[in-house]
DNA sequence: GCCAACGTTGGC
DNA sequence: GCCAACGTTGGC
C-alpha cells in the first residue's frame, strides 16, 4: 500500500466534483514526474486530494486508487485542452488512473499547518512545492489525518 | 495579479 | 549536450 498526493484547483475540479462523480480518471497530468508517480499506483492505494491556488491551499479530503493508470485519452484529442500531438496512441506519453472518493477531512488542513509541523518538514509539498502528484509517507498520511480531526485512519 | 521557482524547448 | 528563452505552477 501506497500513499499519495494529488493536486487540484478546485475551480477546475474539486473534491466535491469526485464526490459528485464517485469515480473519475486522474486525466490532463503533463509533467515527466508527475506522470512516473501516477504510472506507479496501485489499485487501493490512497491519496491526499489537495485544493491549489486557494485561500488558503490545503488538503481537503481522501480519495482511493480505484484503476491502475492507462494512456490518458485527452493527449489524443485534438479538441481537448490537454490534447499533447506528440503522445502516440501506439505509445503513449501520458497515463491517467481511475480514482474514487473516500471521505472529506473534518478539518481542511492548510498548506501554512503543513510548514508549521515538524514531523512534515519532509513532504514533497514542502520541499518541491511544483509537483502536482506526489508520494507522501504513511507516517505523514496518519499525521495529517489526524490534524484533519480524523477519527478512524483509512486503510 | 505578481513573480520566484521550476520545467521544457530548441538553436547552436 | 549546453544553456538562453520561454512557459507554467502555485504560494503569497
């Protein structure tokens, strides 16, 4: 099992918006490291659901692998916003998982309490700020499960 | 809305 | 393969 951090502007898609789908596929990722993070998820691992460009950014829920990653259809669609000519349907540059929702933290956690805990001064969120998929530890799932005033720790 | 930090592109 | 120019992300 592994644990993750997916990054959103909720006026493009927000927590809400999975909530409201059930599941949807992790599409429009266009970064070599973000895509490497997306490709190495499996099936029921977890992942942070983080608000970006917000006031304030902060990670607002869970949500659950539910598909392996697949070639992201949108890089092929010449219509599409993230349409990416130079991803070739017979091999294929960028990959998109299935994701589902799981549960709104109690609390949002603010990025401003991330930086404040010492515990998490090793998050990817805080050391490499552009990254918009990342791995985070399961310590660091629990920690800010619990400064979400989570009860019960998803598994 | 600004701009620092980072990633990508492409000429050489 | 270097690196300047450009584009994007995302906190503030």
């Amino acid at each position: 099992m592994n644990y993750w951090l997916l990054k959103s502007e909720p006026d493009v898609y927000s927590l809400d918006d999975l909530k409201d789908e059930g599941t949807d596929c992790w599409d429009g990722v266009r970064n070599y490291q973000a895509r490497n993070n997306l490709t190495a998820m499996e099936e029921g691992d977890l992942g942070f659901f983080y608000h970006s460009r917000t006031k304030p950014p902060h990670i607002a829920g869970i949500c659950r692998i539910a598909k392996k990653a697949y070639p992201d259809p949108t890089a092929f669609d010449p219509e599409e916003n993230y349409y990416d000519p130079k991803s070739d349907p017979d091999d294929p540059r960028w990959f998109c998982p299935d994701v589902s929702y799981v549960c709104h933290l109690p609390e949002t956690v603010s990025l401003k309490k991330i930086k404040k805990e010492e515990s998490l001064s090793e998050m990817v969120l805080v050391k490499n700020s552009r990254l918009s998929v990342q791995p985070v530890t399961k310590e660091e799932f629990k920690k800010v499960c619990l400064m979400g005033g989570l009860k019960k720790i998803p598994e």
